[in-house]
C-alpha cells in the first residue's frame, strides 16, 4: 500500500477513537502512580504459579470461566470467549489464541474468518475477551487511572495463562498466541512470564506506555501531555516490553510492523528487536489498521506458526 494512503486511514481512525471514547484530563492527584509502579515491580504482578481455567462451555463453542485476578467490578470477573474446534479428535491438535486490540473489533468480524481458516489447517482456535470490552464492560463508569490499567494488564495476562493451562490440561500439545495492537502487546507480555508457549506472533503490537499520535482535538492532545510523566515512570516497570526477556527462544517470536504506522509512532519496534536478540521481524509497507486488513497476512503466517505448533507437539508427545 502506498504511503499516503496507509497514512490517511490511520490519521482518520485516531480521529474517530478520540471521538467515540474522548480523553479527559485527570488531575497527578488521581493518577495512583506510585501503587501503580509498586505493583508493576512487585511479585503480584506476573506470578510465577498459573491454575487452568475453571471453563465452563455455554453451547458448542461459546465458553466462560472465572477470571484468576478477580476486582471490584463485578461484570469483568467472567472471562468469555469462543473454542473453534477442528472436525475430528480436536484435543490432539494445536491451538492458536487470538488476542484482540482495544476496542475490541475483530471477536464479531475478522476473528471467526480467521478461525474458520485455521480450523481448515487443522489448528483449533480461541478466542478471549479482554478485561472491561463487550460482556465485560461495566454499567456504571469507574475511575481510569494507572493503578487500574496495570491491573487489568497484570489480569489479561493472568486469563491468557489460565486458558492455557486448560488447553494443555485438555490433551492439545501446544497453544501459540497471535496478538494484534493492544492484543500484540498482551501476546509479548505473556511470552516473557510463561514458558509454556509454544510462539508468538506480534502483529503491529504496543511496545511500552510512550507514544507520540498526531490527534487534532485540542482537549485530547492536552490530556495526553499532561500523563506523559505517568507514562514515562510506567515505561521503566516490565510493561515495557524493551525491558524484559521472552521465555521462549527468538525462533519462536514473530514481529510484524507497519512501516508507516501512525498508532504506534514512536513505539521503539527497532530497541525491541535488538534487545530480544533480532527475532524474525516483517516490516510490512502498511499502517497500524491497513497491516491487519492486509490481505493474504495470515495465509503467510500459518505456514510460519505451523511448524512451531508441530514442533511443541512433538516436544509434548
């Protein structure tokens, strides 16, 4: 895709972001960021010990189960999601969970086409919703501040472990994760704590907290100055992915970036790569939302991720 139009689709989507879910100002007052740092450097934050989920199934492929980091708000302590099944003896085969951004679009749209495509491949298919989207978000607003953010992160990861664990339980000889935007992120985040993983493929993902985003609304671009100290005191905890090191070997992590993004300007992709010791890395000529509207992207990466999964599973039999 050429350049100006890569750019204009992802100039117009900031845009419209900031105005379906507009950025309010909060006082250093509110912020909460020393617990919040307390936290992200504590040992709560990524247990070393991880249950399998408690799933309960609601139909064939709809399930739920309790989340391990439950909190206040009553709606996000159910974690829902969707197991796309292979035809035939499914607990022998491989699974890829698919991790969505945020918002959440791709679990009703994009997400059921690629697990029906994966399913063909003979790979099973979740699908999970994240803390505070779709059934998960609260009727009543709550206070947003760095304590909370880096709680819900500390429990995404924790409901990516837990299904895991389940998966494993269950017979399947191997999970990877396919993350995109917020959900890449989740993906880096969880390889860097579990072992367990089989792969991971990061597509155009959130890095650390710092980011620059060219947005017009006067009232957005001065809420975003004025957390940018917050940002950058979370940016040293191990949110940053540029500060922490996998679980699992290089050959087994895939990053997919677009050259022309504008989401993720400034994210320091090229620091990631080095410091993760150069896994293999896709630097697609697309933007944050073209790269994942990319056609043909997952036709290039199941024959990436299938050896991986087959690999896990021979090292699992």
């Amino acid at each position: 895709m050429i350049a100006p139009l890569a750019k204009l689709i992802d100039w117009s989507a900031l845009q419209m972001a900031y105005v379906v879910a507009p950025l309010r100002h909060a006082p250093e007052s509110k912020w909460r960021l020393a617990e919040a740092l307390e936290f992200l450097n504590g040992p709560d934050f990524f247990p070393a010990a991880s249950d399998p989920a408690r799933i309960e199934f609601d139909g064939p492929r709809h399930f739920r189960f309790p989340t391990p980091r439950p909190c206040e708000v009553e709606e996000n302590n159910i974690v829902y999601g969707r197991l796309y099944r292979c035809a035939e003896r499914w607990q022998e085969r491989p699974v890829i969970i698919l991790l969505d951004g945020n918002p959440a679009i791709g679990y009703h749209s994009g997400f059921p086409l690629i697990a029906r495509r994966f399913n063909w491949a003979a790979f099973n298919v979740a699908l999970l919703v994240a803390p505070y989207q779709l059934e998960r978000r609260p009727r009543r607003p709550i206070e947003e501040n760095c304590l909370e953010f880096a709680r819900a992160m500390a429990q995404y990861v924790a409901e990516i472990r837990t299904l895991t664990g389940w998966l494993l339980d269950e017979g399947c000889p191997s999970v990877a994760l396919l993350g995109f935007s917020f959900g890449g992120w989740l993906a880096g985040l969880t390889a860097c704590c579990d072992a367990r993983i089989a792969a991971a493929v990061m597509t155009v993902p959130g890095v650390c907290m710092r980011y620059y985003q060219p947005v017009v609304w006067r009232r957005a671009r001065e809420a975003l100055q004025a957390l940018r100290p917050a940002h950058e005191a979370m940016d040293t905890t191990r949110l940053n992915l540029t500060l922490s090191t996998p679980a699992i070997p290089k050959e087994n992590i895939l990053l997919i970036v677009g050259v022309h993004d504008l989401f993720a300007k400034g994210q320091p992709y090229e620091e990631l790569w080095q410091k993760w010791q150069q896994p293999e890395i896709w630097r697609l000529p697309h933007g944050h939302v073209s790269a994942q509207l990319r056609l043909g992207l997952m036709g290039r990466v199941l024959p990436w991720l299938a050896p991986r999964l087959e690999a896990g599973r021979k090292n699992n039999a």
